[in-house]
C-alpha cells in the first residue's frame, strides 16, 4: 500500500512538471485515490470548482449553471428552508414578492423545486440544471404565451440524450439517468401543467392595486402668547378659571331709541286743508309745478341712460376694432 502511494505521489509531481500547474481535476484524483469512503469524483470536483471553472467544463448546450451558478447551489444547500425563500428572492430579484402575488408565486415556484430536487439528493450540476428547466417552462408561459401542448414538447426536448452514454443530441439534461428523469417529469407535471391555466391567468391579468387610507384628526394645541408655553404644574380646572381668572363678558349693548326732532315731524294734511292750499293756485301755476317735478325725475332718468348708452357703444367699438385687427 505504501509503494502505490509513492508512485502516485512520484506520478502526481511528474505530471505537475510537464504540464504545469496541478488542476484542481488532478487534486480530486488524487484524493480519491486514497479515499475508501465512497466519495464520488462528482463530489470532490464539484466542492472544488469556482463559477467560472465549472462553466468552462460543460458541455455545450447543457442547462447547468444558466441560472444558478454553483456557488449559488452551494449556498442554498446549507440553508434551511425559510432562508432558502429569502436568499432565493434576491438571486431572483423578486423584491416585491412580499406585496406582489405574482412575484410572491413564482418565488414558491423556483422555492419548492429547489426544495424537491435537494431532497431527491441529486448533485450541483443536476440541482442547477433542474431550476433552468423549470425557469424555461415558466419563460414559455410568461414571456412567449406558449399552449401547454407546445410547452409539452420543449419538457421533452430537454430530456433527450438521457439514458445514452455518448448521445450524439441533447437537450441540456444527459447528465440526469432514466429513473430520475421520470422523477423530474412527474414533479414538473403535478407542479406546473396540472396548474397550467392558473399559471396562465397569472400572467396575462394584472393584480388589482388596493389604496387603502386612514383619516386622522389630530387636535393642535393653540400656540402661546409668549415665546414659551405655561407650564402644565400652573394649569387649574376650567371651572375656577372661568371664576376668578377670566375676564367678565362685556355688557350687552342696549339699542338706543332714535326719536326724530321736534320741529322736523311730518305734517298730515286733512281733506279740507288740501283744498284750501288749492283754492289759490291757477292753473298755469299747477302745470309748472308738475312740470318742474317730471323734469327733475326725468333729467336723472335720461343722465342714467345717456351713460349706458355710452357704455354699450364704447363696447362695440373694441369689439369692431379687435374684429378688423384679425382681419389684418
């Protein structure tokens, strides 16, 4: 045993030599090399890979690491589910799904899959490739209003490739086997296509905004004649100040009888006295009284009428003059 581990470790640093630096592929083989614990070469590469090494090393048209990375993956793993809701939230930028029932809906979408795929112990690659899956599903319905027959037909052009061991075409999901592909599929059946038309309503018909307000009357108290407030320790009860501290209503005021003056009471004639006042005035006499009368209340009637004669007509006149000012 002790000479194999020597040659391992003589081949380890001669190929360190020739080829340069050690991978971290190197490293995983060299662990496992002389592990017995049934630790996998998945495993090891897997906890060793950055984000960018592990894109570098798929293959192409695999749905691993499109949109979650692995160390995203990594992280998720080691949260319960509550901090697996709120982490997945902010890799999804869902920052409204605590108000937003669409957001809040796909979030219980990738949160539960995520969830299921952890609990049938699949590995990174395969945890990344399941939750790109379900979010090209998801895509179909939000973005390209697909029917559920043609979102049909993309689940199945996902899964081919599995179950062959150098499949000359692939869907993106080769690294999952058979049995576990009829998993993915039941999951994806109950989980999204038995709710298809729920799923579909969701995203074609906005959420109903509710503005709910509250009116408040608040009480201001009046503002001091000082700069300063009185004190609260100087208050007294409304009823002892009204007695001795505030000031006594003013009196009422007594409306004075207005008498006219003596000499100025109006005279009421009698019958015979107006007659006796006619006796003595002719005719001519009568007519010019009558006459300085009408004239009187009708030179006051024809002033009034004079000046809104004038004032009618210096309104036409702006009127015609702003007329021939158009015209121009």
């Amino acid at each position: 045993m002790w000479c194999s581990l020597r040659n391992h470790k003589m081949a380890t640093k001669t190929s360190g030599h020739h080829g340069g630096k050690k991978t971290k592929t190197n490293i995983a083989a060299a662990f496992l090399s002389r592990s017995k614990t049934g630790v996998t070469y998945n495993d090891v590469v897997e906890k060793l890979l950055t984000d960018e090494e592990a894109i570098a090393n798929e293959k192409e048209g695999s749905l691993a690491w499109k949109v979650l990375h692995i160390s995203q993956v990594r992280t998720l793993l080691e949260l319960n589910v509550d901090q697996v809701h709120l982490k997945m939230a902010d890799l999804l930028n869902l920052k409204d799904h605590a108000v937003n029932l669409q957001e809040a809906a796909v979030l219980d979408y990738y949160v539960a899959g995520f969830w299921w795929a952890k609990e049938q112990s699949f590995t990174l690659q395969q945890i990344s490739g399941f939750i790109t899956a379900l979010s090209t599903l998801l895509d179909n319905i939000r973005e390209k209003q697909m029917s559920l027959v043609d979102n049909l037909k993309e689940l199945k052009k996902m899964l081919v490739g599995i179950g062959q061991e150098t499949p000359e075409v692939t869907g993106g999901l080769d690294f999952f086997n058979t049995d576990q592909a009829k998993l993915l599929t039941d999951y994806i059946t109950k989980s999204l296509f038995q709710h298809y038309k729920l799923y579909q309503y969701m995203f074609t018909l906005e959420q109903d905004e509710m503005v709910i307000g509250t009116e408040l009357s608040i009480e201001v108290a009046p503002p001091a004649d000082i700069p300063f407030p009185p004190p609260l320790d100087e208050g007294m009860k409304e009823a002892v100040y009204l007695e001795h501290v505030a000031p006594p209503p003013p009196p009422p005021e007594k409306e004075e009888e207005k008498e006219a003056p003596s000499g100025e009471e109006e005279k009421v004639f009698t019958d015979e006295e107006v007659e006796d006042i006619l006796e003595g005035v002719t005719t001519d006499e009568l007519k010019e009284v009558i006459s300085s009368v009408v004239n009187e209340m009708l030179g006051s009637l024809s002033a009034d009428v004079g000046a809104k004669l004038k004032e009618r007509e210096a309104q036409y006149l702006a009127k015609i003059s702003k007329m021939q000012k158009i015209a121009e």
